[in-house]
C-alpha cells in the first residue's frame, strides 16, 4: 500500500518544514506548500487524502482552500490551522465543515493523533 | 433686562420727551395769546383815552359841556371794559397793574363830574384833569408796551425751548439706541468669536460678563454646548485610544502567534526526530529558533517606540540633507526594483528641528512601501518645498504604483494592518506616523487604486524663538 499523501499550505515556511520532518517519519508523504495557488494547482495533478492549511494567508485563504478542496474531492480530509482561535470569528464558521482545526501553537502529537484518527476512518 | 425691554424703554422715554416739550409749547402759545388779547384791549382802551382827551380839549377851547358828558359816558365803557376782563388776562397782566388803571380811570372820572358842576372857571382844576389824562394814556400805553415785550420775550424763549429740547430728543433717541445696539453687536461679535474658535476645535467658554438678555441666554447655552463638545471630545478620544488599543492587543496577539507557534514547533519536532537529526540539523534547528525570537523582539521593539514617547535628539537639519540621505539607502532596492527615482529639492529651505534617524526610518518605510507597490518601470517622486508662510516643510513621495483601494485607505496607518502577508509587519506606516506626529508634523496619503499613491509629510520649520519642551 502505497503511504498517505499530505499536503501542508501555511506561509510561515517553517510551518511545512517541521510538519514535513515529523510526518515523514510516520511514514506519510508531505508536500509543502508556502502559498495556496500552486498548491491548488498541484491537488488538480494528484490526489491528496490529507490537507494541512492555515486559515489566514495573503491571496487565497484556508476558506478557499477548503471549498475547492472539498468540492473536487469530497474525501479529501482537511485540518485548519488558525492563529487565534478565540479571536477568529471564521472558526464557527468552520465548525462542521473542517474535519478538524488546530489553533496555533500547534500541539504535533494531536496533531498526528487526529491524522491517524481521520486516516483510519 | 431683556433686549425687547431696552428697546421699549428707550421708545417710552423718547415719547415722553416729545410730549412734555409739546405740553410747555403749548403753554407758552396759550401764555402770548392771552397777553396778546390784553394788548388788543389795551389798544381799545388807548384809542378811548384819546377820544376821552380829544373831547378834553373841545371843552377847554369852546368851553362846551357836552363834551364832558362825552367823556363820561367814554369813561364807563372803558370801566366796563375793564370790569369785563377775564381772569386770564388779569392774572396775565397782574392785579396790581389793573387796579392801578382803574384807580386812575376812577380819580379822571371824578374830575370831570366836579368840572361838569362848575363849568369852565377852576383853572387848577382844569390842569389837574388834563394831568389826570395825561397820565391814564401814559399808564395804558405803558402797559401795552411791556406786554409786547414780554410777548416778544416768550416767544424767542419758547423757540429756545422748543430747539433745546429738540436736540435732547435726538440725542436721548440717538444715544440710547446706540448704547442698545452696541452692547447687542459687542455679544453678537463674542458669539462669533467663541462659535468660530468651537469650530476649531477649541471649546472655550464666554469668558466675559454675560449680559442679562436674550444674547445672555444664547451665550450660556453655547458656553453649555461648548462643555458638552469639549466632554464629547474627551470621550471619543478615550474610545478611539481603546479601540487602537484594541487593534493593537489583537495585532500583537495575531503578529506574535506566528513567530511563537513556530518556535514551538520546532521545539516539538526537534524532540520527535531528535534521532535522526545530523548535528547541522540540529544546529538549523536553533538557529531558526533564534530568529524567530528575532521577529519576536522586532515586534515588541517596533511597538515600544511607538507607546513610549522617545527621548528625541533633536538637532537643527536641513531637510533636503536627510531627503538625500534616505534616498540614498534605498538605492540599492530602487535599482533592484527598475523604477524610475527622481528626487525634485526646493532650494533655500529653512531649517528644521527633528531627530534625523527618525525621519530617516519614515522616509526609508515610505519610500520602502511605495518600491513594494511599485512594477518595474514605474516612477517614484520625491519632492521637498516649503509652505507659504515659512512655518512648514513639505515632503511628498507621490508613485505610480499599485495604489490603495478605497475602502483600505482609512487602515494603513493602523497597527499590523498590511496587504503582505507574513512578509509585512504592518507596522510601517503606525510607527512613522507616530513618528512625524512627534515632531509636530502631519502624515497623510492619498491614492487611487491603480493609478498610484501619495504621501505627504509636514514639518514645522525650526523657530530659534521657540524653546523646545524638555
Ligand atoms: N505606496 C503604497 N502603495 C500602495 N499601497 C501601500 C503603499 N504604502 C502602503 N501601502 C499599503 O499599506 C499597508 C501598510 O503599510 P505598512 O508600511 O504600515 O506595512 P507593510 O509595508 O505592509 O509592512 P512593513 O512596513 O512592516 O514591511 C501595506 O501593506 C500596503 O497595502
Ligand atoms: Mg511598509
């Protein structure tokens, strides 16, 4: 069986680098992605199961991202990272739609905790 | 007293003025036309003395008695004449005067009854009637001449009278309107001055005595309205001090949670993959911590400088220098960026007192976001000029830029606020206008989106007059 394909979209590049070295070594393949246009681009060209994305980017947000995502492909599962959750008054909005949403700072364990939990499913 | 009252008061006494001088013309017209009545009896009387002393002398020259009885029957209609005078004209001419005349008229009536009795032999009775004559003509003459003169004399006092009172009238009705009206124009220019100086946005009071009308009323009630702006004022600043407060907690909440997340996911990751990091990994992996706690420390550092007022080194500067200097800095982004720089000085300026390096780093944002905003072949100008008046510098850095939509025109300056992204701050444009703030200048910008933008800086030109606040 051919491993999980996850797909990381967060300006701070730092982001997809840590997330890239951790779940690499679960075994998952990571792809990051600074901005969300050429990673809607690149999920036209492959199919992820996993997308990582932050709510709050410059040009196309998470919002986007999630809507495309889930319109071309449903089983797609998507995690939202926001910077405050408490302030973002997006995050009800997000509630029921997002398979799951992390605020910063990121928690990796749940993080990978919630991967496996959405993957096994 | 209300102005309404004033204006009455004035009329009333202006028109009982003009009714008491009516009243004594009036009493002086009555005055003469009496006297003048007595002097037409007085004619009367005269022209009967001397028919009385033509008839005197008929009988003296003839002898003839008859015109004795003449002159008796002459004698009573004077006395009746007399007797029939008002007591107007008696009080006109005096008592005393009257009973005089009949006295005489009286003692000539005796003389010529005694010489009736004895024809024409007494002579010293005979002079003594004619002195007798003599003297009623000379009395009533007198008597009539007088009267003229004191006719004569009312009449050129009543003109003096009349005159006098006429220019009182004027000027009693002149003046008090006068007095009116100024002390209204001088509350009115009061209002004026106060309401205009509101305008302004300096809410003084009407400081001087307010006057007991209805200007008085309208005073209180701009002095009232004036402490309620001055109190509104007060709240909207403190509103609008939270409310950048507000933005800025949730700028700094925001701006911060980006550098702290990374940090700590670094810290998770290197504990995660620990084993399989080679030493360089390792040694990147606090390295990125170190400069994420960089972009931490720039944030607080950036935000300090701009609650903390900055112990200024100000120093006496010519404008087109620090212009020149920061144009330099940038000089190496404009050639990067391929756009068409043009620095336009104005020559002569006077000087300015600023903290250079201040103005430097607002100049370096300004010009650093219009190079941002800017595609290769655009242009950027940079312009110094002074103000009419001397009292300021004006900088504009005008690109044909990007330009800023309208509706984000009214954010720029706010804190954290850019289009950037992550590789923005959105701290520019807060800290340089609180910078040029501080030096008692202004910051201002105007665009059209696509077109381009223009900034414009105001410095107040240094007054070797004015000592600067320690
Ligand atoms: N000359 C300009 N042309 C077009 N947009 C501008 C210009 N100057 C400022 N802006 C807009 O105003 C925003 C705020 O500018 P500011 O300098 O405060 O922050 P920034 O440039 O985004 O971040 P930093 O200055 O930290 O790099 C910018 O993101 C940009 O959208
Ligand atoms: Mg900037």
């Amino acid at each position: 069986m051919s491993p999980h394909r996850i797909m990381v979209i967060d300006d701070e590049s730092i982001v997809g680098k840590m997330l890239k070295a951790v779940l690499e070594q679960e075994g998952y393949e990571v792809e990051p992605f600074l901005s969300a246009a050429p990673a809607l681009a690149r999920l036209k060209e492959e199919k992820f199961d996993v997308v990582i994305t932050d709510l709050k980017m410059k040009g196309i947000d998470g919002m986007e991202v999630l809507h495309t995502v889930k319109k071309e492909s449903a089983d797609t599962k998507v995690i939202m990272i926001t910077a405050f959750a408490s302030l973002d008054s997006a995050v009800e909005a997000l509630r029921g739609k997002v398979d799951d949403f992390f605020p910063k700072p990121v928690k990796i364990k749940d993080l990978k905790a919630c991967i496996e939990r959405l993957l096994g499913a | 007293m209300k102005i309404v009252h004033k204006i009455n008061l004035a009329n009333i006494s202006v028109i009982i003025l003009i009714a008491l001088t009516g009243f004594f013309a009036f009493q002086n017209i009555n005055l003469v036309l009496t006297k003048l009545r007595f002097t037409e009896i007085a004619d009367d009387l005269n022209t009967s003395f001397l028919e009385m002393r033509l008839s005197e002398k008929n009988f003296f020259l003839y002898g003839d008695t008859s015109a004795l009885s003449e002159i008796g029957s002459k004698i009573d209609e004077s006395m009746t004449t007399l007797e029939s005078v008002g007591p107007d004209i008696i009080k006109a001419i005096g008592r005393e005067n009257l009973g005089e005349l009949k006295a005489c008229l009286g003692r000539y009536r005796i003389e010529v009854e005694t010489l009736k009795g004895k024809g024409a032999q007494g002579v010293e009775m005979q002079a003594g009637l004619r002195e007798t004559g003599q003297q009623l003509r000379e009395f009533s003459d007198r008597i009539s001449r007088l009267e003229r003169i004191k006719v004569n004399s009312i009449i050129s006092r009543s003109k003096r009278q009349l005159f006098s009172s006429l220019c009182f009238i004027l000027i009693t009705a002149i003046g008090l309107r006068y007095m009116t009206f100024f002390n209204i124009l001088r509350s009115l220019k009061q209002i004026k001055n106060v309401v205009a100086s509101i305008s302004q946005g300096d809410f003084r009071a009407i400081e001087t005595e307010i006057p007991r009308d209805e200007l008085g009323t309208v005073m209180t009630a701009i002095n009232a309205m004036s402490m309620e702006l001055e109190n509104r004022e007060e709240q909207i600043i403190q509103s609008k001090k939270l409310a950048s407060l507000g933005i800025l907690t949730a700028g700094v909440a925001h701006e911060l949670g980006n550098p702290l997340n990374n940090i700590s996911m670094i810290a998770q990751t290197y504990m995660e993959v620990y084993e399989n990091l080679s030493k360089e990994d390792r040694i990147d992996f606090m390295v990125k911590i170190e400069e994420e706690t960089q972009r931490i420390k720039h944030i607080v550092d950036n935000l300090l400088d701009f609650s903390r007022p900055k112990k200024s080194r100000n120093t006496v500067a010519d404008l087109n220098g620090v212009v020149l200097r920061s144009f330099k800095l940038v000089q190496n982004m404009i050639h990067v960026c391929n756009v068409e720089a043009r620095l336009d000085l104005a020559e002569d300026l006077p000087a300015v007192l600023i903290d250079e390096g201040q103005i430097v780093e607002v100049l370096i944002n300004l010009m650093t976001n219009s190079l941002q905003a800017s595609s290769p072949g655009a242009r950027l100008t940079v312009t110094t000029s002074c103000l009419p008046e001397n009292e300021f510098l004006r900088i504009t850095l005008e690109d044909t830029g990007k330009g800023i939509p309208q509706e984000l025109l009214d954010h720029v300056f706010d804190p954290f606020f850019t289009t950037k992204g992550n590789s923005g701050t959105g701290l520019g444009l807060f800290v340089s206008y609180g910078i040029v703030k501080n030096h008692q200048g202004t910051l201002k910008v105007s665009s059209k989106e696509g077109v381009g933008t223009c900034f414009t800086i105001e410095l107040p030109v240094y007054n070797p007059n004015i000592k600067e606040e320690a």
